[in-house]
C-alpha cells in the first residue's frame, strides 16, 4: 500500500541506497578503465550494485508513492527482480573464479549445488514478487489482508536469505580447498610470491565468506520480525526494521569491497584469467 503523504525521493532511504548501488557502478567502470578491460569478477560487483540502484529506484515509485495503481504493480515487479539480481548475485564472485578452473567430479559437484541453489533462490523471489504485485493490484488497505500479506513474504524472505548465504558457503569452501592446494603447490615448487598471493587469495575469501553469511542470516532472522506494514513503506520503523535495514545498507556497501579486493593486486587478476590446469 503507498504512503498517504508522497515524500520526494531524495527525502527517503530508498534514494540513499540507490546513490549506494550507482557510486559502486561508477567505481566499477572507472577501475575497468585503470585496468584496461572488462574482466567476470569485476562485473560481479558492477551489476549487483545497477541492480540495488533500479531496485531501490522502482521500489520507491512502488511503495513510496501515490501513482496508478498498475504503474506501481508493474514497478513492484521490476523492483522485486532487481534485487534478486543484488542479493543473489554476490556468491557469482566466486563463481566466476571457481567455473574455469575446477574440473572433473569436483566441478560437477561444484555446479550442481551452486545451481540448484540458485533454482531455490529464484523460486522463493520469484514468489515474493507474486505476492508483492498482487497485494498493490488489489490495493485492498485492510489490517487483515495486509497482515497476511506480511506473514508471507516475510516466511519466503527467511527461506530466500538462507540459500542466498548457503550458496556463498559452498563458493568459499571450494575456493579454499583450490587455493590450498595450489599453496601447497606452490610452496613445493619453491615459488614464494605465489604463496603469498594465495595467503592473500584465501583471507580475502574467508573474510567476505564471513561477512556475507553474517549478513544473509542476519537478514534472514530480522526480516522475519518485521511488523504489519514495514517492510517496504517508508519509516518509522519498529527495532526488527531498523536492523534489517541497516543489514540491507551493508549488502549493499558490500560490491565496494569487491571492487577494492579486485584490483588491490594486479597479479589477482592475472590469476582469474589462469586456464584450467590439465592435471587437476
């Protein structure tokens, strides 16, 4: 249901976010233009953070304003399939490392898990923008149909958020075991600086493993305690929305830190463009 005052949009946190999503885009192109090229892993951060940017813009037109019904039903759609693109397009970081170079029964293992667990994700969103476009059509503002409305998309959240940090678990699981190895490797073969690369490769993966979890649980558990009627219309919020959005601030400052674990050493991206070893 929209607000009964329409704020202009730079007054809401649906603006804010979206300055967010297009700082981290245009940073994403000015490190494309410093390297000389469009490279998988930098593309990552780049659409997740255009997809927080429309996201946040059409969620606004949405829920925060007081236009045509069916223009708001079409936005609320839109909106709800731009964040999907933000949220569950953070594990591909990894993915884009791990899909060249694994190979054999690990790698179908690998892919498996991963898009089955993107399947998972898509339905659970996919359902929630359902219901979202349909309770806008209706337009029905009683406390019992909103209260329903609530109930569920907030159960689908809960089950959304979880493979969407599953799916990052699986990514950084794998990428320590290749990086362990190739330390090993390396280590054997008397080659220092690859092991210091690796050392490098495998703490920036564990730390975003670590912050990406932290935040989809998080998410997971405060969505679910959201009161009637706050999850998409401006403020004031109850303490559950408060820290469900400042979680939702950090995923979206997340993309920055990829942007800056990318290029903070050209030998990474050198790394990134390895072929698949024959003997893996």
């Amino acid at each position: 249901m929209a607000t009964q005052v329409q704020a202009a949009f730079f007054e809401t946190t649906y603006a804010i976010v979206s300055v967010i999503g297009l700082n981290n885009v245009f940073v994403g192109l000015i490190i494309a233009g410093i390297v000389g090229e469009f490279s998988v892993v930098l593309l990552v951060p780049i659409i997740t953070s255009a997809g927080c940017a429309l996201g946040n813009g059409l969620g606004y037109y949405a829920w925060g304003s007081n236009y045509p019904v069916v223009n708001r039903a079409v936005a609320a759609a839109f909106s709800n399939f731009m964040w999907m693109v933000q949220e569950a397009g953070l594990p591909f970081y990894g993915y884009a490392i791990l899909a060249p170079v694994l190979c054999g029964i690990e790698r179908v293992i690998f892919l498996t898990i991963f898009w089955g667990l993107v399947v998972v994700i898509f339905f659970f969103r996919i359902a929630v923008l359902v219901l979202d476009t349909r309770y806008v059509i209706i337009n029905d503002p009683s406390p019992d149909h909103l209260a329903l409305h609530t109930a569920l998309v907030n159960r689908l959240h809960l089950a959304y958020f979880l493979p969407i940090a599953m799916a990052e678990t699986v990514s950084a699981v794998f990428l320590l075991m290749r990086f362990s190895r190739t330390l090993r490797a390396s280590k054997s073969g008397g080659l220092g600086g690859g092991g210091r690369l690796y050392r490098y490769l495998m703490r920036s993966t564990e730390i975003r493993l670590a912050s990406l979890a932290f935040i989809g649980i998080t998410r997971a558990i405060s969505f679910s305690f959201r009161v009637e009627g706050s999850s998409r219309v401006e403020g004031p919020y109850p303490l559950a929305g408060q820290i469900d959005r400042f979680m939702y601030i950090l995923g979206c400052l997340f993309p920055f830190i990829m942007l800056y674990v990318c290029p903070s050493n050209f030998d990474t991206l050198t790394f990134y463009k390895w072929p698949k070893p024959a003997n893996s």
